[in-house]
C-alpha cells in the first residue's frame, strides 16, 4: 500500500515526492517588499515587453515552468503531469502556456487555493504510483485581477483598508518521486465553506472560515496538534482575514496564534500602501517558493502545514448578489521523511 486515508480528508503519502526544485518571478512591486531577496526574477514593468497585461501573464507562467525545469535539470518529457492555474477568464494564462510547454496537462482552478490545489494532486499521483514527475505552475497579476473582478485602473478607485493587493508572481515547483526533499507527506482536501460574505472587497472573511475548518480537519484527522509544526502557513487571508481565522481555530481548541503566519501579509509591508496585504494565486506560490522552501533547506523550519485558500467569486456572481464561498487546501511539507 503506497497511500493511507486518515479521517475524512486527509491522505498519508507512504511515498511522498519531493520537491525537486522551485522557481520564482514577481513584479517590481512584490520585489521592494521584505521578502525581495528571495524571489529568482523581477519583471522590469507590468508587460514585460507584451502587448497586454495578459500577455505578460501567460508569459510568467511559461517562464516560471521553464525556469523549475531547467533547475532541476528537467526537459519537459520528462514531465508527466503539468497542473498550472490563475485567476483570468477561463485559466487561460495557463491553458496557453501549456500549448508551448506541450506536457500533458491538467488545468486547475481553485481562485487563490490553486497552488495547493496543484500540489495536492500532483503529490497523490506520484505517491500512488501513478506518475514519477508532476510539474505545477500558478501566477496572478494585479492589473490583469483588477481590470476582470473589480474597476479599470484608470478609474484610480479608492481601496477600503480590508481589500488586499494581487500579487505579480508566479511560481513553478518540480516533484519526483525519487528526491532529497522537501517532501509532500500529506494533503488534507478542503470543503467550499460559506459564511454569507458578499463584499468582494472583504475577501479575506470570504476565506478565513475555509481555512480554520481545513486545519481544524487536518488536526482532527492526522491527530496532530498545532506544537507538531514550526510554522502554519495560509495563502492570503490578509491581515483581517487571517486573525478571523485564528479566532476561529481558537473556539475551535487550536491556538495557532504563535506559529501563523500569511503569505499576504509577508510579502508586502504596510509602507507600501497595500491595505490588508497580498492576495492572488502568485501570492502563496512565490513566498511558499522563495522564502519558506529556503528555509526549510537551511532547517530553520523542519515541518511546515502550508495553505492556499481561494475566494470562489465571479463578476457574474457578484453582480447577481451572490454571496462569496471559500475553499482551502492544505499539505504537510517535511524536509525529512
């Protein structure tokens, strides 16, 4: 047996893959933050040399791929899978890098939840036996998020202190079956919880009640508690998101107060007029990719919990007045077996 269900969500890989190698790419924006050192490449502007932002988004994602590969020393035949998503209509900053990298690929959509999503999958296969090599791939871009789900950035539309950032970033990520580590050891799939949250500029209440059932399912299930972890790490609840979600977790016997922390709240500082922090599929996948994998390797941090949580809204939705559901996925991230 090479996979264990434990509980009700959660799966204990017997064989987890590795992370064979990552790479990181954001924009002068995420670069000026205090996580700047960390990331592989910077873009010199919003377009980076393409005639639309769009354009530049497909671009990251390719680019991001390309770059995982080539630093793990992999051609793309020797992928199996290629999972990648993002925010824009229809994935397709995604679906159309996937036609240049021409690896057999499943798009995914989870909003912000998509890293984990990606990882999670791609984690169960390998462990299972079913493939050897996954590659996953996410990016946003904030003009490309702006322009799709809220006002033309020529507008210049005030920002209330609960709305976050979309984050420029991609991220890509090798995993092999056969790897030193870090290694993905389980993955606890979350529920689409809703609170009733309709304000699309209050995501992080959206998600913050997606993320505290997923841990809570994750202790529940693994019979683990917070103290088996250095460090528990949610995608982009905000800086009001994720204190919802520690009050949450609170009520629910879990203080995770003191081992939390959000990548939407890393990656920016409050200097840089961001109000409740970083949001968007390429927030969780640059700082998961260059600040926290680093770590890991150095062993400050030995076992991590890692989070991606997603806002499941649309322009169409909202418009109709539909509240916004939350979903968030998680996996134990080891850097021993």
């Amino acid at each position: 047996m090479r996979v264990v269900r434990m509980g009700t969500q959660t799966v204990n890989l017997l064989y987890p893959p590795g992370i064979v190698s990552s790479a990181t790419i954001v924009g002068k924006k995420e670069a000026e933050g205090p996580l700047g050192e960390y990331f592989d490449e910077v873009m010199p502007d919003s377009l980076w040399g393409e005639k639309s932002w769009e354009k530049a988004e497909c671009k990251m994602f390719q680019q991001a791929a390309e770059m995982a590969l080539e630093k793990a020393n992999k051609k793309p035949t020797d992928i199996n899978y290629l999972f990648g998503g993002d925010l824009l209509n229809q994935i397709i900053a995604a679906n159309f890098a996937a036609r240049a990298l021409e690896i057999p690929f499943y798009g995914m959509y989870g909003a912000c939840s998509t890293l984990v999503q990606c990882l999670s999958l791609a984690s169960m296969l390998i462990g299972s036996g079913c493939a050897q090599c996954a590659l996953c791939v996410t990016t946003s871009h904030f003009c490309t998020a702006e322009r799709q789900y809220r006002f033309p950035l020529e507008l210049g539309t005030q920002r209330c202190p609960t709305a976050q950032w979309t984050v420029t970033g991609a991220g890509g990520f090798v995993l092999h079956e056969n790897s030193s580590g870090p290694y993905v050891t389980h993955v606890t799939t979350g529920k689409v919880i809703d609170f009733g949250i309709k304000d699309i500029s209050n995501m992080g209440a959206a998600m913050a009640p997606a993320a505290a059932d997923t841990i809570n399912a994750h202790f529940k299930d693994t019979s683990r508690t917070v103290d088996d972890y250095d460090l528990i790490i949610t995608g982009d609840l905000g800086r009001f998101g994720g204190v919802l979600a520690e009050e949450l977790l609170l009520k629910a016997g879990h203080d995770i107060s003191g081992k939390h922390i959000d990548c939407g709240c890393e990656i920016f500082s409050i200097k840089q007029d961001v109000q409740a922090g970083g949001s968007g599929c390429g927030c969780c996948a640059v700082v998961f990719g260059g600040y926290i994998l680093s770590r890991i390797s150095d062993s400050t941090f030995k076992r991590v919990l890692l989070l991606s949580t997603g806002a499941l809204l649309s322009p169409v939705s909202s418009q109709q007045g539909e509240s916004i559901p939350g979903i968030a996925h998680a996996v134990c991230i080891q850097k021993d077996r």
